[in-house]
C-alpha cells in the first residue's frame, strides 16, 4: 500500500505530520469535484460508510471506476483538538482522488477548522444533516441540522470565508421533512450561502428501510439551480441508472425531447426562410428562376403530400400541447393530485412552464408554416404575372412599332395620289386609279386594325399594371404582418429564456 499522511491541526507547525509523498500530492493540481457533474454522465458516487469507507476500501471501489469517493463520517471537534484523532481518522495517498470529507458539526468555526485542515490534501468537505443515529441527534450533529438552517447557512458562509482554495467544494448531506417545503427552504439557503451541492437522502429521520421518497428527491432538484445528489436504495448500476432517470437528479444535462427539439429547429427554419424570401434585393422573377431548378422540380412533386403532412402533425403537437396546459394550469386538479404529498406545487408549476413553451413552439411553427405556403405561392404568381407584363410589353411594342409603319406608308401613298392628281397627264388610265383606290381602301383596312388592336393592347397593358399594383400592394402587406409576427415571435422567445 502507499505510503499515507495525516494533516496538521492548522495551530502549532511543530505537530505537522507530513511525509515526502504527501508534499507531492500538496503540489499536484486540484481539480474542482463540481466538474465531474457536467461531464454529461451519470456520476458514481461511494457514500461514506462507517467503518468501512477508509483509505483501503476507498482504493478498491476506485478500480471499479467510482467517480468520487467519501471518508467515514468524522466528528469536527475531535479532530480539530486531537492529533491523535486526526491520525487515525483520515488517511490517503497519491492516488485517493478526488476525495471529500464527511464531518459532523454543529458549530461553524469549528467546521471551519477543520476544513482548513484538511483542505491542502483533499478536494472538499460535506457537512453531515442526515445521520439519524440518536447519539449524533443527542450531541446536535446529523439529521437535527435539517430542523436549524440558519446554524446550516452560517456553517457554510464560514467555511467559505476561511478556506482559501476557490476550487474546495463543500457540500451537505441531508434527509427530507414530512412538510418538504421546509426541506427546500433549507436547500435554498444552503445554495444562496455557496455550497457546491446537496446529497438529499429521500427519507425522513424516524424512516429507516420504508421506500425511498424519489419524488421528494425530484421536486427538490426541480427548485435548485446547483446540482443535486439522489441517494437511497441503489444497490447496482441499473439501480443509478433508474433513479436518475425518476429524479432527474444531475449527472447528466437536462435536455428537450427529442420532438420539441425538431420542432424547434424547424421554427427557426422557417424564421431563416421566411426572412431570406422576403429580402429586398431578390426580385421574384429572380426567385422564379431559383425555384425552376431542377433539384426543386423534384421536389415540388412531393410538395402537396409534405405540406399537409407536416400541417397534420403540427397541429397535433399542438393539441397535444393544449391538453398539458390545460391540465397543470387547473388549480383544483393541481390540490387533488398532491394531497397526501408534500409541496409538489414548484413541480406542477414547472411542468406548466414547459407545456406553454411547447405550445407556443408548436403554435408558431403552425402559423409560420401556413404563412411560408402563402408567400411562396404570392412570389410564384407576382412572378408569373411580372413575365406575362413583359411578354405583353414586348408584344405592344411590336405592335406600336409595326403601325407606326403602316402610317409612314399610308402618308408616302397619300402624297404619290395627290402628285397623281395634280399631274396634268390625262392619258392615265381609269383602271390605274381603281387600282389605287383599292389599295388605299386596303391600307386604310389595315391602319384601321393596326389602331384597334393597338387600343386593345393598351386596354391590356393597364389592366395588367392594375393588377400588378393590386399585387405588389397585397406582397408589402404581407412583408408587413411577417415583420410583425417575427417581433412577436422574438417577444416570446425572449421570455420563453
């Protein structure tokens, strides 16, 4: 085995008991035992035992990969006051990390102490407010602690004023009160006075093998921002897994399930989309021209069938998020269902915070949706009508262009007849004038339909150009009932955070 040490009693140097080894492990870094518990897994905690969690038995459940371990529960003042206690209380070596140490107090200087004195070889200390033994109840120690959070509050303020190493955690240990709100309070002054975390055994003081109360254990972790240990009945790893999985106590990260988490993303998506489409610079003939891409061609086969089947299941991720809000915000549902239980109201409270936020995910992502079929189909049919205005502008000005002609030339006839009129030459033949009499009645056809058709055209063009004032009108009120819904939407977001 290696070789151990045993701390000084922090008040006379001369009692320092500190080999070779130990000087080593004084200057090896510490790391901070919070850490282990966002690592994004379970954390295999070895709960101290008495008698048994020594340096040994510490060593061997280490090889079994035991992420943390605990020292037997030690009486502070002892140890404070006898050298004798301190050597034959807490021992470790080089590779007994990261270890915490369990004490029993019910003064705050005096866990101070102790804390002091064991800071330089291990990575952090818990203070015992669960141990249900009488003599520890007799002494003050132990489980009589959850009953004074005020003496818990200042044990921890002190400790955390005189120990100097910022990464030393100090964690308590605690068991549950029948009325668990006063097992909150008490977790929720330990939390604002610096502990790193809380062990809740889910038992009250006079519970000794009756079940353990994991919905307790849950409700306290819903109401904590720290982490926060279960601890109770596990015997084997199927038994950590089970547990963690009732209290969602930490170890691993609290995540949104796996279809709100779609859902979510496919909102953003249609935020990104919706915002891209209404970009200024992007006409939507350009748009046209993107959307006839082969790649959107195949996909616009299966468009119909995947539009209604995301509205079908939007809208039942969304009923279905109706019904949560309905249930926990009914108050008389809320009395009923915790009789019997103690303070479950935090837990009910979040659960409605989570069904309105999926309400609100879901109702957005139905609205949005329904609003990004509308544009799309808006932008298609602006561009179609945009190209029918340019192919008739096309077809007016060649129109336009090919009376212009018939004009010109009905002007140079009219000149020739009246120079033919004017000339004195008498042998021009009366066939000769009906020919030219036929063909400015033809011309005059001609210019006649060339004028009507030139009429019609125009008629068209301002049709078209009312109709397309008529549209781009409807686009810009459409950009605007999107502007507003993405500030709604920003709003909600904001405070969904």
């Amino acid at each position: 085995m290696d070789e151990v040490m045993g701390p000084n009693d922090g008040i006379q140097p001369d009692n320092l008991y500190v080999t070779k080894q130990s000087r080593e492990i004084v200057q090896q870094p510490q790391r901070n035992p919070v850490d282990l518990f966002h690592s994004g897994s379970v954390v295999k905690i070895c709960a101290p035992m008495v008698r048994y969690s020594k340096l040994a038995f510490r060593t061997l459940v280490r090889k079994y990969n035991c992420d943390l371990c605990y020292t037997p529960m030690i009486v502070a003042v002892d140890f404070v006051s006898s050298v004798k206690a301190r050597h034959s209380e807490f021992t470790t070596n080089q590779g007994d990390r990261p270890l915490i140490v369990q004490f029993a107090a019910n003064e705050a200087q005096v866990l101070a102490d102790a804390a002091c004195i064991v800071s330089p070889f291990a990575d952090g200390i818990d203070l015992n407010c669960g141990c249900p033994q009488r003599w520890a109840l007799a002494e003050g120690y132990g489980a009589c602690l959850i009953n004074k959070p005020e003496l818990v509050q200042e044990m921890v303020r002190q400790v955390r004023n005189q120990v100097e190493n910022p990464m030393f955690s100090l964690s308590i240990k605690i068991r549950i009160h029948d009325d668990l709100k006063r097992t909150v309070d008490l977790c929720q002054k330990a939390e604002a006075a610096g502990v790193s975390w809380i062990t809740v055994h889910g038992r009250n003081v006079d519970e000794r093998h009756q079940p353990v109360h994991y919905d307790a254990i849950k409700i306290i972790k819903q109401s904590m921002s720290i982490p926060v240990v279960a601890n109770g009945d596990m015997k084997s790893i199927k038994d950590v897994e089970a547990v963690h999985q009732i209290t969602g106590t930490d170890g691993k990260k609290a995540k949104m399930t796996f279809q709100w988490i779609a859902v979510a993303a496919f909102l953003y998506a249609e935020i990104a989309i919706l915002l891209l489409l209404c970009i200024p610079g992007i006409s939507p003939l350009r748009w046209q021209k993107i959307f006839m891409i082969p790649l959107w061609n195949k996909i616009a086969n299966f468009w119909n069938k995947a539009f209604l089947a995301i509205i079908i299941l939007l809208i039942v991720l969304f009923l279905d998020a109706v019904r949560e809000v309905r249930k926990y915000s009914n108050m008389h549902l809320i009395e009923k269902s915790t009789q019997g239980r103690a303070n479950p109201y935090d837990h009910f409270q979040m659960k409605l915070f989570r069904s309105q936020r999926n309400l609100y995910i879901s109702g957005f992502s139905l609205f949005l949706w329904l609003v990004l079929r509308r544009t799309i189909s808006l932008i298609t049919q602006l561009a179609r009508e945009m190209s029918a205005q340019v192919a008739l502008e096309t077809q007016v000005a060649e129109t336009s262009k090919a009376a212009r002609k018939c004009l010109e030339q009905n002007e140079k006839l009219q000149e020739s007849l009246k120079k033919k009129k004017n000339c004195e030459n008498d042998g021009h033949s009366d066939a000769t004038n009906k020919t030219l009499e036929q063909e400015i009645e033809e011309l005059r056809k001609e210019l006649k339909k060339s004028t009507s058709a030139l009429s019609k055209t125009t008629d068209e063009i301002t049709a078209f150009k009312r109709q397309h004032e008529r549209l781009e009108k409807e686009y810009d009120n459409l950009k605007e009932e999107h502007k507003k819904l993405q500030e709604r939407v920003d709003e909600k977001h904001k405070k969904v955070q």
